[in-house]
C-alpha cells in the first residue's frame, strides 16, 4: 500500500491475519503484531480496545488515530539510543503494552509491533473513539453528571473524552501498572481485539507524527479519514 501525505487510501490489509469475530472477545494473535511496524500501525485502525476494570465493567474504544515508532533506524522513537530501563518492552516481543508517563502529567499507551528481524518497535494509540462503558469513562475524566444531557450534549464531551493518548488512557484507567502486559490474552485486563464493523474500507489519512524534533519527513501518523474522535487533522 502506498500512502502520501495527506492522502486518503483502502485499507486493503495486505498481509493480514484470519480472525474471529470480536464479538467474542478475542485478541488479536501474536502474528498480527510480528509485521512491520508501520503496517500494523495502519492496521490497527478501526480495532477495538478493550479495558477490563472490574469484574463487570468492560470499557471499549474503536481506534481511530495512531503512530508508529520503529527501533534505530527512527530518531522519533524511544528506541533510537538503544535499550534503557525506561524503554526494555520495545525490544521485547511483540504484542505487549508499552506504556510510560510523560510531561509529568498523564501516560501513553503502546502496543510493541516489528519483524522479527528488528529489534525494536511500537504503535502509540492517539485516539479511540468511545463505544462501551462512556459513563465510566466521563468519571474517569473528571466529568459531572449532575443534570440529563441534551441531544447535542451527549455527543460534544465524548468528542473531547478520548481524542489524544493521555485523554484515553486516562478514561480507560491505563497506569504504569500495566506497561509490559500482554495484549494478545483476551483473558488480560487490556487487550485489542476486532471490532463489530469492517475495517477493509477504511480511508485513512498519513500525516507527520505529532510532537517530535526529528523524523518529520516519516508519515508515520495514520488516522480515520473524517472520524470526528482524532485528536487533530491534517492541514497543509
């Protein structure tokens, strides 16, 4: 697939992995994630991220931005430098949540994708937007639920709630606690799994990636062309 900036494509999932209906909560398997990096970052748009946070509360999220972040070959990525404490999960197996606390105020959650001749490598999950467990999510955030909604209400926060990678973890509960987790497991507390509608015609729109020095001329960003739930769109 070639994507240019700004461009917007069919996901035509060249490569892709047979799977099980999502209805039954079933993670995506390891051979999903042991691609390049940067095609299972495009497509891990518009799968499910699930949350488990009590034994009845199930949270749920369609992804609809993300980032790849490959190893020493991407000045962008943790991994440029080689292996440190901080960064050991991007050099471990793929399918593991690489999570770490950035700005001193909020956490960004990753999902470790590459070949296995890489050795190093990661998507950043940006934005999802909200499907199951919304009013968790508005606690979560901070939101009041003091008086019914309007129409127009109900729709404008959940634009806001998960739109950028602190937002959503921060609604989903996703700590430092769970860097390392294996997001294969539909048995683990947080998983990505397939979501109930189709993802082969998704058009979706490459773009620099946000908030980095170097690496700007890689169109490592991939987001849901026209979903109202990014965290910002492309203009030139």
């Amino acid at each position: 697939m070639r994507v240019t900036l700004g461009e917007s494509v069919t996901n035509n999932h060249e490569g892709s992995i047979n799977r099980k209906p999502f209805r039954q909560q079933v993670a995506l398997p390891l051979e999903f994630y042991s691609r390049e990096t940067v095609v299972v970052a495009k497509e891990l748009l518009g799968k499910a991220l699930v949350r488990h946070v009590q034994k009845s509360v199930v949270l749920e999220g369609r992804i609809v931005e993300v980032e790849a972040y490959r190893g020493r070959d991407d000045p962008a990525s943790h991994a440029y430098r080689g292996q440190t404490k901080r960064n050991k999960v991007m050099f471990e197996r793929v399918g593991l949540a690489y999570i770490y606390f950035i700005y001193g105020n909020h956490y960004c959650l990753n999902v470790t994708a590459k070949r296995e001749s890489e050795q190093a490598g990661a998507v950043l999950l940006r934005a999802i937007e909200p499907i199951k467990g919304i009013k968790y999510m508005l606690r979560n955030r901070g939101e009041k639920e003091e008086r019914a909604p309007t129409r127009v209400e109900k729709v404008a926060p959940l634009l806001h709630l998960t739109n950028g990678p602190g937002k959503l973890t921060e609604a989903m509960q996703i700590t430092g606690k769970l860097n390392g987790a294996d997001m294969t497991d539909c048995d683990s507390t947080l998983f990505i799994g397939e979501h109930a509608e189709s993802a082969d015609d998704l058009q979706i729109v490459a773009t620099p990636r946000i908030g980095i020095n170097l690496g700007k001329d890689r169109l490592w960003r991939f987001y849901i062309r026209d979903n109202r739930f990014v965290s910002r769109r492309y203009s030139r």
